[in-house]
C-alpha cells in the first residue's frame, strides 16, 4: 500500500470503485460500482457484494446461480470470470461506438481542416 501523508492511501482498487474503465474514443467510461449498482438486483444481492465478485478470480456459474474461486463446475466446465460479464455488456454498446474503423469516420468537429466536399460519403 502507497500512503502518502497529505492524501492518505494513494493505491487504486477497481472492487471498491476507484478505477475507471473507458474509451475516449468512444466516448464512454464506467467503473464496477456503476455496473453493481445497475445488476445487484438481478443477481439478487447488494451492489456492496457484488462488486469485489466483478475483479479477480470470482466466477459465476448460471446453473447454480452462485459465484466460485474456482474456474469449473463441479461437471469441469468452463465458468465465466465476473469481469468478462462486465466487458460483455461494454460489447452492447451504441453501433458508433463500436466501428471497426473508428479513423474511417471521425467525428465532426469545428476544428475540422477537412472541406465540405471532402467529407461527404458515396
């Protein structure tokens, strides 16, 4: 742990909701607290449970509905890491916000050295 005297404990915890994720690009951010606070209720627990279970090594299998340390069901299959169901919902994002090419279409902007006529698509 950093502690630094004048702001106390400088070390950043995505569990507790002091990381970001994000694309500026895209134009979107969000941090574990956010996506909590939205799935608590359908994972039927508190937002404050549900957020350490979101980093590490936390899993969460379906059929039992209930979060392991352990990557496989008792079957040995595969379960999905609590993270990857947070990057799963950031793929349901707007169309825009997903272009393979985001340097095909950059976004309009006042600053613009491009003219009128060469930004127009076919």
């Amino acid at each position: 742990m950093y502690n630094e005297e004048a702001l106390g404990d400088c070390q950043v915890y995505p569990e507790a909701g002091t990381v970001a994720f994000g694309s500026g690009l895209h134009g979107w951010a969000f941090t574990l607290r956010q996506f909590a606070t939205r799935y608590a209720k359908k994972f039927g627990v508190s937002k404050d449970k549900l957020m350490p279970k979101l980093w590490g090594d936390n899993y969460f299998n379906p059929k039992t509905k209930k979060w392991s340390t352990k990557g496989q069901d008792a079957d040995g299959n595969q379960l999905e890491r609590g993270f990857n169901m947070v990057r799963s919902v950031s793929e349901t994002l707007p169309v825009q916000a997903r272009d393979p090419d985001p340097l095909a279409s950059p976004p309009r902007s006042s600053f613009s050295t491009r003219s009128s006529a060469s930004s127009t698509r076919s």
